[in-house]
C-alpha cells in the first residue's frame, strides 16, 4: 500500500503550457489570462486552459523596452506600445509554445542626444517620443534629451488648444504646424529651438487678389475681435500673435483658391482664420458664378413638375422654354405630376439613362454649359381599365392597392371600390388588413380564392396581374364559402347560393357559389 501511494505523489500530470524565456525579470512583466507571474532569468512554464483561448501579455517594464520577442522557430511577434499580445488556443494536453524575450534599459538604448532650448516651458501643451511615447518635461531654457536613433523620432510637439507658438526650429530650419502639432525629426546632436511666446512686433499681412473679378469675393477681415480694412496698397498691420479672419462671399463667387505665404488654404463654408507668424501674403484668387441659359423644351407642361437648383416651381409653357441658372447651382429637378407619367428625357440630344425619372420623386438633371437643350416627353396617363374591390367590413385605414407600374397607390374603403388603371400596367400589389390589423378571411379574384399564407398573420400583401373587369371579393372576417357544404344537397345534384350562404333557384349573372356533392367552388356566371 505504501508502494502504490509513492508512486502516485511522485506522478505529474501533463498540461497545456506556455513557456516565456526571460533575459531580465527585472526589465519585463507575464500576465496569463490577466494574473501576474513571477518570472526568473531563463524559463519561465506557466500552464494554459485546453479548448479556450488563454491571453498571454509580455511587457517592458518602466524603464525598459522589448527589443524582440520570437518563437522558438525564430517568428517574430509584433511589439505594440511597449507590449506583445499572444493568443493560445491548446488542444491537445502535450501543447507547448515557447518565445524567447530579449529586452533592454531605455538609458542603454538611448545612444543619441539633442539639445532643446525653450523660451517657457509651461507654455507647452506637451512633447512625446514616437514609438515608446514617453513624454518628455522641459524647463526654460537649454535641455539635453537623451533618444533611441531611428526609433523614438519624430517628437511630437503640441500646443495647449487654441493656442500657437511663434517659431519651432530644428538644426535652424522652420518646422510647419500641423493641425495644433509640430514633428521633430532629429538625429544625434540636433539643435531644437521653441519660441513659445510672440515679440511685440508688428508686421505687414497684405492682402492680394489673382484679378480684377476677385476682389468682389472679398467680404470683410477681422484681427481677433477688430474689423479692419486694407489700405490703398493692400496692407494690414498687425502685431505677431493676432489671429486674421477672412471672410469670403461664396453665394455668388467660386473661390477657386486661398494662400498664406504661398500655401493653399483648406477650410470649409465661407471663412477662415490664421495666426500671424511674420510678414504675410494673402492670395486669394475666384471668380463670380456665370449665369448659364437652357431651354426646356415640353410638349406637356401640365405632366411634368420643374424646380430650378433653388427649388423655385419654373412656370412651363408649351414648346420651348428659356431658363437662366446659376452656376453654383447648375441643375434644374423634374418630377411627373399626379396622374402623369414620363417617357423620356434627353439632354443636348443624348438620352437621359436615370431610371428614376417616371419615379415619384423624380430626378435631378444637371445643366453643363451654356445653351443646354433638356427635352422633356411626358403624357397623361388613361386610366381605360377598370377593377370592382369589394370590401364587407371596415378595414385598416392604411390599406391600398399599388400600381406596380407608377408607384401611386388607391386607398380601400368598406363597400365597393372602383380601381382604375392603364392598360400597359398589369402588376399590382394588395394590401389590406382589419381594423384590429390582422389578415382577411378569404379574398376571392373572379370567384378564385386566393391564398393567404399563414405567416402573413397581421396583413395579406401580395402581387396580382389584373385586367379590365376583373373583382375582387374581400371578406375580412368570415369566409362566405366555409359552412356551405353543411347545407344538405343529393348526390350529383348542383345548387347555387349567394355570397350570403343563400340558396338561389335560378341564378344568373354574378359570383355564385356552385355545390355538386360533397365539391364547393365559386363561379361567376
């Protein structure tokens, strides 16, 4: 007995694992699925879940960095801010996957220096290497940073918001700011100057126009709360720091550009503002919006709905019509009008292809040059065939039949509806409910009835392809044919009754129902 009870202390189970090799535990931390572990110089096997995926995180400590972190086969895996992620999914007990982690003090790595000299730190939003992004404190004056070469550059200088700097230089060459930033791209021994704050001087921001027709975009300029106006040469004087807001009429001018000291402009809506740095050139080059002539061209006024790019209701003739558009809003939008449908459309003799002209809410035609010629063919529709609904009981407010063709639809009402129709238009869809929203009990077409599916349980909606003639019996609640075959008749004897249930001797025109034995149908006779 003490034999067999050795035997089991001394057995170790087999597990799924992962081994993490660990050049200096004091330069990096393991977390396995979230829990902290204890690592030592050399192997380190900690044991993972089977069939789940088990979360494994290796990471530099402060101070340190991960330099690399490879497989046993010699994969590298991706180092994201300063950590690997690895996600293990062990199948099988014998699992095991080993990565080697090799690390080193950012004071060893960081071989290369520049000098940073700032006017007032405090002034400073804040200033990041890439890549290990740690922030570096300034004070005034001249600091010394140590870096990584070719890795922890470009610093990422910013300004507190709405705020600006003066000058930010690097080895004397004026850094661009971008968006409330500046890049610093430096190597071993550059020279970086901040100048956080303006000299209380002021310069000239003149402003310039590409031509004559120019000038009438210009609609005012602002310096921080102050309208000011150039003088006879174009100039503002401003002081270093103020910030010129230039406002711009685009409603009747296209500004084709905007520069500041040569550099184009983005800006949205009709305004833009920059802080001044030095001598200023503003450049602003548009010209006014053209008035463009098209003719329309209708047969039918009355069939067609025209809006000018204002959405003004353009009161057509007959013939030939002369419009003026702006250029800035080029287009004019048709629409058919009720009862009216449009066969084609064509712009400067070439077919308009948008289908959805003949849609009810039609299309939108560009007008590209002066002199466009937009011909519009449309025609009133004859409604020459028509379709008896019958409706017993008062049904959902919102049901309506659809013409599949023009899109109008016919609402339905209790009693007997007259739907009217084209004759081209042979598709169109049902759709009825009762007033509690469920489906009908029965819907007949010409004596046939129609089937309701029973996963429409709150409304029937279906297409139909009718013709001129045709009925449709709706019975919302009860089906007039079910019961009838309860009413007793002689074998091969036929019997009619009414929709009803009403016996009828001698039937003549209408929808009947037909009882032969133990068959209902319903006829029209």
């Amino acid at each position: 007995m003490m034999a067999v009870m050795a035997v089991v202390m001394s057995f170790t189970a087999k597990a799924a694992s992962v081994t993490i090799n660990v050049d200096d535990p004091s330069r990096v931390s393991v977390q396995v699925n979230w829990v902290e572990k204890t690592l030592v110089a050399g192997d380190n096997t900690f044991e993972l879940n089977l069939n789940t995926t088990n979360y494994v995180y290796i990471m530099a400590k402060e101070g340190a960095m991960l330099k690399s972190v490879v497989n046993a086969a010699g994969t590298p895996s991706s180092i994201s801010y300063g950590m690997v992620s690895l996600y293990e999914y062990p199948t099988t007990e014998d699992y095991n996957q080993k990565y080697i982690v090799t690390s080193v003090s950012l004071a060893e790595a960081r071989t290369a220096s520049c000098k940073i000299t700032v006017d007032k730190a405090d002034n400073i939003g804040g200033l990041e290497m890439s890549s290990t992004e740690e922030r570096i404190n300034l004070v005034d004056g001249e600091n010394t940073v140590k870096f990584i070469p070719d890795m922890e550059s470009p610093f990422v200088l910013s300004a507190p918001y709405g705020k600006t700097f003066y000058k930010v230089t690097v080895d004397g060459n004026k850094v661009v700011e971008q968006y409330g930033s500046w890049y610093l791209y430096v190597n071993d021994g550059s020279v970086v100057d901040i100048q956080t704050e303006f000299p209380d001087v002021e310069v000239a921001v003149n402003v310039a126009f590409a031509s004559e027709e120019s000038k009438g975009a210009l609609r005012g300029i602002m310096v921080d709360d102050e309208e000011v106006t150039p003088d006879a040469n174009g100039n503002i004087n401003v002081k270093l720091g103020k910030t010129v807001t230039v406002f711009l009429d685009k409603t009747n001018y296209a500004v084709e550009s905007v520069t500041v000291n040569g550099e184009e402009q983005d800006f949205y809506g009709d305004e833009f503002s920059f802080v001044v740095t030095e001598a200023t050139n503003l450049v602003i080059n548009a010209h006014k919006y053209a008035t463009l002539k098209a003719t329309i061209s209708v047969e039918h006024p009355e069939c067609v709905v025209v809006k000018d790019g204002n959405y003004n209701v353009l009161n057509l003739v007959a013939g030939d019509n002369e419009i003026e558009v702006s250029e800035n809003s080029a287009y004019i939008s048709v629409t058919k009008a009720t009862g009216c449908r449009i066969t084609s459309i064509l712009v400067n003799g070439a077919e308009y292809s948008d289908y959805g002209y003949d849609s009810s809410y039609g299309t939108t035609i560009d007008i590209p040059s002066d002199g466009t010629t937009i011909v519009i063919v449309a025609e009133e529709i004859v409604y020459d065939n028509t379709v008896i609904i019958n409706i017993d009981e008062e049904c959902y407010y919102y049901s309506y039949m659809t013409n599949g063709t023009t899109r109008e639809q016919f609402y339905l009402v209790k009693g007997e509806n007259k739907y009217k129709f084209n004759n081209g238009e042979n598709v169109h869809r049902l759709n009825i409910s009762t007033t509690s929203y469920a489906k009908p009990a029965a819907i007949y077409l010409n004596g046939v009835c129609l089937d309701v599916p029973n996963t429409q349980n709150v409304t029937f909606e279906g297409d139909l392809a009718l013709k001129n003639g045709d009925v449709i019996d709706v019975y919302m609640y009860e089906d007039p044919a079910v019961g009838i075959d309860e009413i007793g008749a002689e074998a091969g004897a036929v019997e009619y009754y009414n929709l009803q249930g009403v016996k009828v001797e001698n039937p003549e025109k209408g929808v009947f129902i037909k009882k032969q034995g133990g068959k209902t149908t319903k006829v029209v006779l």
